[in-house]
C-alpha cells in the first residue's frame, strides 16, 4: 500500500511539472478590449406591418428579440406603447442575449413594441417596431360561418382560419377592395369539418377568365380511393364549377346524397360569355328538400333533392376543383374571385339579392 501513495505522488508531480514545462499552457487574462461598438438588436417577432387577427378582444403574443454587443450588455428594457413590459438585466452569454417571451394584454388597435439596450460603458441603441391587432370580424349576415374577403391575404376571419396555398395566385382590385386572382394550378383549401350543416349556402363575386374552357369554383368532396391522382367521387359533398357549352361558360352544380348524386344544371339560363369583363354574382343554397344556383340574384337552376350527404368532405377547395375533384379537368384558371361567405342555412333570394346590392355599392 505504501508503494502505491509514493508512486501517486510521483505521478502528480510529474503532472505539475510538466503544466509549467511547456505541456499545459498557463491560463493568462486578456484584455476584453475596447468597448467601440452599441448592441446591436434584431425584433424576430412582432415585425414591421405584422397584424394579428384572432377571435378573442384581447389576446397574448409571444415577443421574440436578439441582442449583441462586442463587450458586455448591461440591461434590455422591452416597452411596448410607451409602458415597460419586460426588463432583463441577468446574462448567461453577455455579449448575446435570445429571448421569447409571452406578453397577455394584446388589445385591438395599432401597437409600436420599442427595445432598448445598453451596454456597460452606456452606449445605447432603440429599436422599434409597429404592428396591430386587427378587431376581429363579426358576422353582418344572419348564419354566417366563414367569410374570405381576399383583402391582401386568405385568412377565413368568421374562425380565424389560414388557407393552405397551392401554386402562386395572388390579387387585383376587387368588388371590395382586393380580389382573388387565379393562376395555372393555384387554388386555396380550407378545413371544413365545421361547415358539414344539414343546409347550406354560398355566394361570392366572380370576374371569368374562359382560359382555359373549365374549371372548379367551389368544392366539398370525399376522397375518391380508386383513383387518387384524378379524384372524381361524387356520391357526398358538393362540387361547383364551369365549362365550356358552345363558346359561352356554363355553370352547374352536383351534390352527393350519400348513395348517389343529384345535377342541377341550368342550361343556356346558366351561362356567362366569357368575352365581357364583368362581376358576375354567383349563390347556391342547398336545403333538405332543394337545390337552387343564382346568376346575378336569379334562379338558373333549381330541383328537388334528398338531402345532402357530407361523408368524407373535410376541406374546402376554393378556385379549383382540386384536388377532389380533379377527374375531368376542372382545375384553376386566372379568373378572379371575391367576397366569398358561406351560412349554414338555406339563405332565400331576396336574401341574395340584398346581399349582392350592399356589397356592389
């Protein structure tokens, strides 16, 4: 055992030695330099022009923020509309500074977030951001449960719902406002489990594009397993759309009643020369007993009908057909769309017909 405590003694000479013989280097203090540089900052979140649309009056946001300086921060300070909200004065890193914080009184209106960082030789730099909490939308219209404006973007404001993007649309002037504009293959879908109601309508401003001659407007449908790269099961849900009928466009609907489907196609009443640039107002309603599809506040086709079947339909395809009802070929086109709302009743014509005078004036 003695032999033993002599060589570890030995040995951590040795060690010792060797740390101050050229094997370990000595740890030497540098200098941090001078202090030239004022922290520099980066707002991640809210940005510039961000704006903020949920259902809730009051809401949280998470505030998401960097900052850097070349020696040592000394305090971020984070104020928003002139009113300190957060203050941070402890670093782990303490030339770089990650943040995300929840702030919960987020009220409607406009907001200006403003941090400030000093370092400790009290150089200091404000950033600033401006964003707002838009007011949400209540509904104007009796039964009214989604509402998509195109106003620059395609959030549904009724629920607060995002469309997932396919292809590049994008905008033009509108009936109100923005509009829909259609390109080759884009369209928008829209969860739409909330929508299966056991009547139903929509109406929405529609300029025509004939290029090319068909083309799927609106859309609920189940998936179709037998042919899943050109899906074309009609048997539930609904599909609107266009074609070509002698040079003019004609627009039909067919709804699916659960073991089979009903068409409601208005003939020459249904059709639209593609040659005048023009809105044209475009509604169906589907009820428990009937089926009606309105050109301008007119009835162009109407029957009877057993009631829908909503098995399968949970999205919404706006602008196409795709990708539920891609079978024949009614996909996107550059025509162009606008003021689209949807009610879980079947709303009447002279329901219509006010709603297209309000929204054409």
């Amino acid at each position: 055992m003695t032999h033993k405590w002599i060589s570890l003694v030995v040995v951590l000479a040795l060690g010792l030695t060797a740390c101050t013989d050229g094997y370990i280097d000595d740890i030497e203090f540098v200098e941090p330099g001078a202090d030239n540089e004022s922290p520099e900052i980066t707002v991640n979140y809210p940005t510039d022009g961000t704006q903020i649309r949920v259902t809730e009056e009051v809401t949280s946001i998470e505030i998401d923020l960097e900052v850097e300086d070349d020696i040592e921060i000394e305090s971020v300070v984070v104020e928003l509309d002139g009113q300190e909200i957060a203050r941070f004065e402890d670093f782990k890193d303490y030339r770089r500074f990650l943040n995300t914080f929840s702030y919960d009184n987020l009220t409607n209106g406009e907001h200006q977030l403003e941090v400030i960082a000093r370092d400790l030789s009290g150089k200091e730099t404000t950033t600033a951001v401006v964003f707002e909490k838009i007011e949400p939308y209540q509904p104007i219209y009796e039964n009214e449960v989604f509402y998509l404006p195109f106003d620059g973007d395609y959030t549904e404001l009724v629920r607060i719902q995002n469309a997932n993007v396919s292809g590049s649309p994008g905008f033009t002037s509108g009936i109100s406002g923005r509009a829909y504009s259609g390109s080759p293959d884009a369209y928008l879908t829209y969860e739409a489990e909330n929508l299966q109601t056991e009547e139903f309508s929509a109406v929405f401003w529609y300029k025509l594009d004939g290029t090319p001659d068909r083309a799927g407007l609106l859309v609920m449908g189940p998936p179709d397993e037998a042919n899943p790269t050109a899906m074309n099961n009609r048997t539930s849900g609904f599909r609107l759309f266009r074609e070509n009928a002698g040079g003019m466009q004609r627009f039909k609907l067919n709804v699916g009643n659960g073991s089979g489907e009903n068409w409601f196609d208005g003939g020459a009443a249904a059709d639209i020369d593609p040659a005048i640039d023009a809105w044209n107002h475009i509604a169906f309603t589907i009820a428990s007993e009937e089926c009606t599809v309105y050109i301008n506040g007119e009835v162009v086709s109407q029957g009877s009908f057993p009631g829908i079947d909503w098995s399968g339909c949970d999205i919404l395809s706006v602008a196409s057909g795709a990708p539920r009802f891609a079978g024949w070929g009614h996909l996107s086109t550059s025509s162009e769309m606008d003021e689209l709302r949807i009610f879980d009743r079947a709303i009447s014509q002279s329901e219509i017909q006010s709603l297209m005078m309000e929204e054409a004036n």
